[in-house]
C-alpha cells in the first residue's frame, strides 16, 4: 500500500465504511500517539453515531462527514480527536442526551452546526471548573410579564462555590451584504487569478519556470449576479488583448471596479498600477469593503437570545460568528467592544456577552489584551487550530458572584 491516503477508497460505499477511516489513519501524516487516539475517536464515534451515520452523512451532505472523515489533512484528524474528547468528557453530563441527538440525527444542518457549537462552549466551562447541564427548564417572563417555560442551551455550576450561570449559545451568519461581497470577490478571483493567471497557457508549457500575465483588480462595491456576468465576460476580453498585444491593459467601471494586468514580460507594470491605488503588494485582488452593519446585528441577536434567560440567575450569552462571519476580523476590536458594552449593560441579568470564533491555523502566538473590564484573546490550540474570544463583562448586572467564579468564566475561553 502506498502513502495516498485516499487510495483506500474506490467505491461510494467505502466513504461510508468506518473501517476504511481507521485504516486511513495510518496513512497519514501524524505521531504513533495521534494515529492510535485517531482510531480510538473513530471506534467511539462509531458506538455513538451508529453504523448507518456514514451513509446518512453522505446523502444529506452533512459537513461533519469533511470535517472529520473525508478531509485528509492531519489538522482534521486532531480536530477529530479534540472534538471526540469533549463527546467523552460531556457523557455524563444531564441532558447529554438531547444535545447529541442535534449531532445525531439533527432536523436540519443548523441544528447540527448549533450542537455542534453547544459542545465546543460546554466543554471549555467544563474544564474551567465547572459542571454541566444541557437545555435545563428554567422559567422566563415573555415582554407582557406573564412567566413561560424555556430550555437555555446549558447551565454550569461552579464546583467550589455552587454558583450557578445560565448559558445561551448562538451562531451569527453572515449577512446577505457579506455574502455578496465575498461572492463578488471570489467570482473575480478565479476569473482572473485562477483562469488567467494560474492556467495561462504560456505557464504550463514550462510549469518550472512559468511565464504568465500579472492580474490587479480592485472592487470597490459588491455587484449582483446579472451585472457581475458582464464584468467577467469584459475582463476575459481584456484578458484576450493583453496577451495577444502584449501589452498592459485596464478596465475600469467607475465606482465598482478597476482591472490593470500587465504582459508576460512588464509585471512591474502591474505593481506600479496597483501600488498607485493603494493596493498591498501580494494582493492579486482587493475586496471591497462590508458595508453591513454587523455590530447592529449582533446587538439584534444578543437582544433576541436573552429571551432565554431567567432574570432570576445571571447568564451568559455566547454569539458565535459562523465561519464566513467576519465580524471579528474587519471591526476595530476597540469600537466593537465599545458597540456591544453599551448594549450589554442594557440588561441587569446578563453577566457577560461573549463572541467566540475558531478558524485553522491562525498564527504562533497565543495573547490576550485587556480593554477595560473587557478582554479579548487570541489562543493557538494544542490541535494548531485558533480561537479569539471577546469577553464582554457588564458591570451593572444584577447579580453578584464570588471571584473565583468569575475567574473561571473568564478563563474558559483563555487556556486550552
């Protein structure tokens, strides 16, 4: 057997097969340690989800059957392995039942995504010295004060001080301006940086030392789906002269986007272009700028989980931005924190509000900077993956709490 670890799947049935995943495991690049608790998180996995999960997965095009099984990358199989110990660690946990039928056997891939998600947080109160208990009853007035039933996401103790936190989770998706902007932007990226670029013709004649057109665009607003078909057809076009002429040329649309690519033999033609717009110098393609306000809809989601919560216990709202949410990485850290303290303490019932992301493979260094009463934190995992989590504390909740506990909250999401 060679070292391809997907060679051991020929057939559709063989994606559905646990045993061909453990088997996988040795054909990746990991330690002995990692390759053997690999196949331990697939064995207990197995037991869980049930034989049939695999098939099941694969016709709903479930996305934990990528994450987890069919992604070959070593970071995947950690992922695995740190995602199967928090399954482990929560078993016992009450409730535990109806957060892993989300995982399970879930209505939808959202809920899935939210189980998901729920797990991930529990886990980091469990390890910080805190007990769990998943979707507990608690009582709730609704806005005409008249008390109803409802089932919060989790509530944790402290396990010295028998405090007890009320914990909502929610994920933020993207809002449908980002999602035109990140459309717009990868539909140019490819037509130029992928087609033109990266598969000239000219670059695979001699794929060690390929010559190639050089490609610099920037996008100065989102543009729908008609108009943007037009867009591309132009830049193929001008894509056509430049390499037929030889020489550099540009298109420009006022107010929605500027091309400027330069022949195979003047790239720093192209530099120069994109140099004079303000353009960094590894950027094929600049994005345009996310309009939307995410603040104002994260206020909107923060507002909408405390209808979750009992007046009567602190609680703790976890917004979760989803992966192409980009709250966390376009809004200067200082003016979101003082956007959502200010909504915060707006609510005499919430402890905290916390945004909490993890992405692949972030950086090195782990830190965390105090903004006030708040702090944000950057962590790199033992799994190489990287969280950042924004904690924001609100000084007027009604609720008092030992320090230890507070601690605690604050140190669930700053160790690994």
């Amino acid at each position: 057997m060679g070292s391809n670890p997907h060679e051991i799947f020929v057939t559709d049935e063989d994606y559905w097969n646990w045993d061909k995943y453990i088997q996988q495991c040795d054909l990746i690049d990991l330690s002995d340690g990692d390759k053997r608790r690999a196949k331990e998180s697939y064995q207990y996995l197995r037991g869980v989800l049930g034989e049939g999960y695999l098939k099941r997965a694969y016709r709903q095009r479930n996305p934990m059957l990528f994450w987890y099984f069919t992604n070959a990358a070593n970071l995947a199989r950690l992922s695995l392995i740190r995602f199967t110990e928090a399954l482990k660690a929560l078993e016992g946990a009450p409730g535990y039942k109806a957060i892993l039928r989300r995982i399970k056997r879930p209505k939808n891939l959202d809920e899935m995504i939210e189980g998901k998600s729920v797990i991930e947080v529990a886990q980091k109160f469990l390890r910080a010295g805190f007990s769990v208990e998943f979707e507990p009853r608690v009582s709730v007035k609704d806005h005409r004060g008249v008390a109803g039933p409802k089932n919060p996401d989790m509530r944790i103790i402290d396990a010295e001080t028998g405090e007890e936190v009320i914990v909502e989770v929610s994920r933020m998706l993207p809002s449908d301006g980002q999602n035109l902007t990140s459309r717009t932007y990868e539909v140019i990226w490819n037509v130029l940086v992928r087609d033109a670029m990266l598969c000239d013709p000219e670059a695979l004649k001699n794929v060690l030392a390929p010559r190639h057109i050089l490609p610099r665009a920037k996008i100065l607003r989102s543009i729908e789906e008609e108009e943007l078909k037009g867009i591309v057809e132009q830049i193929r076009n001008l894509v056509d002269r430049v390499r037929a002429s030889g020489k550099f040329g540009e298109l420009i649309i006022p107010d929605t986007i500027e091309v400027g690519i330069a022949s195979y033999d003047d790239h720093d033609r192209a530099r120069e272009w994109a140099a004079s717009r303000g353009m960094r110098e590894n950027d094929h393609v600049e994005g345009a700028d996310i309009l939307t306000d995410e603040i104002s809809r994260a206020r909107v989601k923060l507002r909408d989980k405390l209808k979750q919560l009992p007046e009567d216990r602190p609680g703790i709202v976890v917004l979760i931005p989803a992966g192409t949410n980009l709250i966390l990485f376009v809004y200067d850290i200082r003016w979101l924190v003082a956007a959502l303290a200010e909504e915060v303490e707006r609510h005499s019932k919430l402890l905290c509000a916390v945004m909490f992301h993890t992405f692949d493979e972030g950086g090195k260094e782990s830190f965390s900077v105090n903004l006030g009463p708040h702090v944000f934190t950057k962590l790199v995992r033992s799994d190489k993956a990287t969280e950042q989590s924004l904690i924001i504390r609100n000084p007027a909740c009604k609720h008092s709490l030992a320090a230890e506990t507070l601690e605690k909250v604050g140190t669930a999401f700053a160790t690994d």
